[in-house]
C-alpha cells in the first residue's frame, strides 16, 4: 500500500509545482492603468509581492500569502503531516478570491488600475494550488480509510 500512495503523490506533487512554475513564465493579468493596457509579469509578483504590504498593498500582501501557505502544504505532504490540508485550503482562498478583483495597486503612491482580465498565469497559479489541494485530500482519504483497516 505504501508503494501505491508514493506512487500517486508523486505524480501529484510533480505537476503541481510543474504548474506553479510555469506559471511564474506567463502574464497574470492585464491592467488599465489610465494611460495604456499592460499585463503583468506573474515572476515579478511572486518575487516582490511579500513586500507590497511596505507601499499599502494590504490586501495585495495577502493574495501573496497563498504562495508561502502553499510551499508550507507542499511540505507538509512531502512529510505526511495532516496539517498540510489547513494551508492548502487557506491558500487556495486566498488564490481564488483574487479572480474576484476589481482594481490592484500599480504604484506605491496608491494609485491603482482596473483589472481588465486574467491571463494564464494566474490559472495555471490557481490550478497548481487546486492540484496539491486533491493531492492532500487524497492523501487524507487514504489515511483515513487504513487507519480504520486497523
């Protein structure tokens, strides 16, 4: 049985960070900015957005939580912890209740652009955390159902 699970969680764990990768090669999402239309570079937010809470990008600074919250899941799996199923889902909010934005922050003087549409990078972003989160319950199914085999 425990050569079945490594089997499984392995592919799982590949594509999923296969996907987060990739992702970070893509555009996330196209901005108004008043003067022109630009998309973003998904790399660039995944490397400085932990620090968009220092120019009042509250809420910037906490869609950007999801990517720590889901390398702590990855983790936590890899190990075989069941608090990786908290993170997962917390990250996995956060990563989604983006797609419900309006506007983001462009600048650190505060000004802001209409977020115009989303690209693939941040559904390929999304689909790798969605990935790890059928992973973890997977995982937790198969514990759940060998621990009552006992």
């Amino acid at each position: 049985m425990k050569i079945l699970n490594y089997l499984l969680k392995r592919p799982a764990l590949y594509l999923s960070v296969g996907l987060f990768i990739f992702s970070l090669t893509r555009p996330a999402f196209v901005v108004n900015d008043g003067r022109a239309l630009e998309s973003s570079n998904s790399f660039l937010h995944f490397i400085i957005g932990g620090i968009a809470i220092l120019g009042g990008g509250t809420s910037e600074f906490l869609v950007w939580l999801a990517n720590p919250l889901y390398f702590i899941a990855l983790f936590l799996l890899f190990k075989n912890k069941k608090g990786s199923i908290f993170f997962i889902i917390i990250a996995n909010l956060l990563a989604i209740s983006f797609s419900r934005w309006k506007e983001i922050l462009i600048s650190e003087s505060g000004s802001t652009g209409k977020i115009v549409s989303f690209c693939s990078g941040y559904y390929l972003w999304v689909a790798s955390m969605i990935v790890l989160f059928f992973a973890v319950i997977f995982q937790f199914r198969k514990d759940l159902l060998s621990s009552q085999a006992e």
